[in-house]
C-alpha cells in the first residue's frame, strides 16, 4: 500500500494570470487619447463607451476593466491634466516669464480638441458636481503651480515685494488669457496681445 509520504511532492506549475489581470499600458493611453477625440467630436452627453471604445481600436470590455462607466474616465482624463502641469519659465525677469507662460498656455487652449472640450465640460460641470471638482483641479492646480514659482522667482530677484497676496496674484496672472480664450472664445488674439498682457500684468503684481 502506498502512503502518502510516497507519493510525489511535485504539484502541476500554475499558469501565469490571464490578460484579464494584467492591464496593458498601451491599450490604457489608447484608449485616454480616444476619450479626447471623441468628447471633441461629440461632446460629453452623446459620448458613449462603445465610442471611446471603437475609437480606440478595442472592446468594450477593454475600457470597463479600466473604469466603470464614461463618468470615471472622463474624470480619470481630466485628472491627469493637473498632474501633466505647465513647464515654469525661467527667463530672469517677471515679465519674461509671464510672456512664456501666456505663450505655452495660449497655444494649449487653443489647441483644435481642447477648445472644443473644454467649454462643453464646463457645461456639464454646472450639473455633475464631480466634473466640476475635476474641472477645477485641472485648470487651477495647473496654473497655480506654475504661477506660485514665478511669483517666488520674482520675489528673489526684488521685482515683487515678499509675501504678496498668492490668490490675487493667480487671479491677476491667470484670469485675463481665459477669459479670452475659454470664456469669450475669441478666434484670434490681436497682435502682440500677449506681450502686452506680461508687460500690464507684471506692472500690476509690483504695484500689489
């Protein structure tokens, strides 16, 4: 009779996970630039996973195991925006500074997909308080970011005084370019707008 200290130890090997539990991160930014394209084609409302989905060349069982519905991709995409961030200027003066940031910003906004995205998101923010949330976040934390360095740049070189109001400061910085480009939507910027705007809202933040 055999027991069962006889019997062999080697157990069959198992097999690695299915694709299932591996998320390729490939098919992940497929299928992030797919929810650009298509909110910038159809806008958020008509905007279906089955969209995104084929858009993206996968199934739609590739985008739910990501994330459980459009609203959580669409905030998940928006999200990112805040981490990306904008690069901070380092030319050696205020005004400098704020002529790059303007110039990188303005070409950001005005980029074909998020001139139409934008503004049909904050559309729908003023009824989904988590687009609005996610919104906020990506636009603010961006700017804001960028905009505290060069603040804190300036106050080094004694273009500013110290401790100037940092909330102000963002408002005076950021507000004028999106008012033109996000709110009013104008076409085209008159010429040399955006060196006149550095050069006024420079003169502002030393006057603070």
């Amino acid at each position: 009779m055999t027991t069962n200290a006889e019997e062999p130890q080697t157990r069959p090997r198992r097999r690695p996970p299915a694709g299932a539990a591996v998320l390729r991160e490939d098919v992940t930014d497929a299928i992030r630039a797919a929810v650009f394209e298509e909110l910038a084609a159809v806008g958020y409302a008509r905007m279906s996973i089955e969209g995104i989905a084929r858009r993206a060349g996968v199934g739609k069982t590739a985008v739910y195991r990501r994330w459980r519905s459009k609203l959580h991709l669409v905030l998940d995409v928006v999200s990112a925006l805040a981490v990306l961030g904008l690069p901070v200027p380092d030319t050696g003066s205020l005004e400098g500074d704020l002529a790059l940031l303007y110039e990188v910003t303005s070409r950001a906004l005005r980029h074909p997909v998020a001139s139409q995205i934008i503004p049909d998101l904050q559309a729908e923010a003023a009824r989904n308080p988590e687009i609005a949330e996610a919104m906020q976040k990506a636009l603010r934390d961006g700017q804001e970011g960028v905009a505290s360095k060069i603040i804190a740049a300036a106050e080094r070189r004694g273009e500013v005084r110290t401790g100037i109001d940092d909330e102000l400061a963002l408002d005076m910085i950021s507000g004028p370019l999106y008012w033109r480009a996000v709110i009013i939507r104008t076409p085209k910027l008159p010429k040399g707008y955006l060196a006149t705007l550095a050069r006024a809202t420079a003169a502002a933040l030393k006057a603070l």
